[in-house]
C-alpha cells in the first residue's frame, strides 16, 4: 500500500469521526480497515475484531450506502471458498458538480 493512500484513508476517516456521522459500530468497522492496510473483506474485519461476521456485514453496507466505503475487488474467502469483496475507504469527499 502506498503512503499517500494511507494518508488520504486517514484523513477521510478523520474527516468522518469529526462529522459524527458515523456510529460506533461503524467507527470500529472503519478503524479495522484502516489497522488491515486500507482494504479489507468482511471476513477479514470480523476477524481482526474478534466479532461475529453478521455483526459486521450490517456495518459495511450501511457504511457502503453513506458513500464511505467502496467496493474494490473481490477475493476468495479462505474458510468457505466464496468471493467476497474487498472494501475501501472512499476518499472522495464530494461529487463534481453538474450543470
């Protein structure tokens, strides 16, 4: 992971927990994605918080909806075999203007 990718994910999530926007759940969800390189499965943030998976699949779509997730690519789950996807911080604070 570059550097300036850790940085613009840490200013976003900096951004976001001064906003208040986010709940605590999410906050954690954020924070894991974060401590795991920038990007991570479902899988892999309930395993680094030690939480059931359905605990955390809420959490990423509601934090996916907001716009401050985005979907990456999608990897093969080691315990099941499925692909699951690899969610990133969005780092797109707005959207261009249409006129």
């Amino acid at each position: 992971m570059s550097r300036l990718l850790r940085d613009t994910s840490l200013e976003a999530y900096q951004r976001l927990m001064e906003s208040g926007d986010l709940t605590r759940m999410e906050s954690l969800v954020m924070s894991a994605i974060i401590e795991l390189g920038g990007a991570a499965t479902n899988y892999q943030i309930a395993k680094h918080l030690k939480l059931p998976i359905n605990r955390i699949t809420g959490r990423t779509r509601a934090l996916f909806l907001k716009e401050k997730l985005r979907q990456d690519v999608q990897m093969k789950n080691p315990e099941s075999g499925c692909l699951n996807w690899r969610w990133k911080i969005n780092t797109v604070t707005s959207k261009p203007e249409i006129k």
